[in-house]
C-alpha cells in the first residue's frame, strides 16, 4: 500500500466513527429514558395492586411493595434500580413512582432537577429526534 491510500482509509475511517459516535450517545439517551419511564410504570402498577389489596390504602416505603417476611404479599420481586444510579421513590401525596438522579454520576440524558412521575416531559434541547 502507498501513502496516500493509508491515509485516505484512515480519512475514512475518522469520517464513519465521527458519524457513530453521536448516534450512539443518542440511541443510548434514549434506552436510558425508556428504562426509567419502565421502571416507573412496573411500579406504578404495583403501587395500584396494593391499593387494591389494601382497601385503597398507599404504600408508604419501597418495602411495602418488596416485603422481606415470606409471608406477605410480594408486588415487586425487587426494588428496580435505575440507569446510572438513578433513584426511585414512592411519592405519596400522588399514589405514584418518582424518580430523581442518584449522584454526580447521573448521565446528562437525565435532566430533570427534582424527582419525576409520569409522564415525563423530557428536556427537549437534550432530546434527539
């Protein structure tokens, strides 16, 4: 091979993995929020199964919907955990699921400031189309 042909493959090259590099950072933004819309409505449901159980009465703590005695009624095998350490919670002045970043290690595809129920609106200058 000569010169000139090394470096048009390595031009190439630098042309395809410029192009992959920012589709990938979206496609990935975007599972990351499907995963915690998800997550969210597995434990809303939950949260409604307890109610219905429970004569309308909201659960307070992730351990009612995971009890860890054999003999309760599970709702959820295990508390979900979220991508990038995001966190969720029990907002009980709705009935519903919340989720919140859990640390600086929360990727920026996750930008609201305070926690979130469903659904989520979704800052829009982050959000590819």
């Amino acid at each position: 091979f000569t010169l000139v042909e090394l470096m048009v493959v390595v031009v190439i090259i630098g042309i395809l993995s410029a192009i992959a590099v920012p589709v990938y950072s979206s496609v990935t933004a975007k599972a990351n929020r499907s995963a915690v819309e998800a997550n969210l409505r597995t434990i809303d449901g939950a949260i409604m199964a307890y109610q219905t159980a429970n004569s309308g009465k909201t659960p307070k703590v992730s351990t009612d919907l995971v009890p860890t005695d054999a003999t309760e009624t599970k709702y959820l095998q295990e508390w979900p955990s979220g991508p990038d350490n995001v966190e969720y919670s029990i907002d009980n002045g709705r009935a519903t699921a919340a989720a919140a970043s859990g640390d600086d290690e929360t990727g920026d595809w996750f930008t609201p400031t305070a926690p979130v129920s469903l659904p989520i609106d979704w800052d829009e200058s982050s959000e590819d189309s």
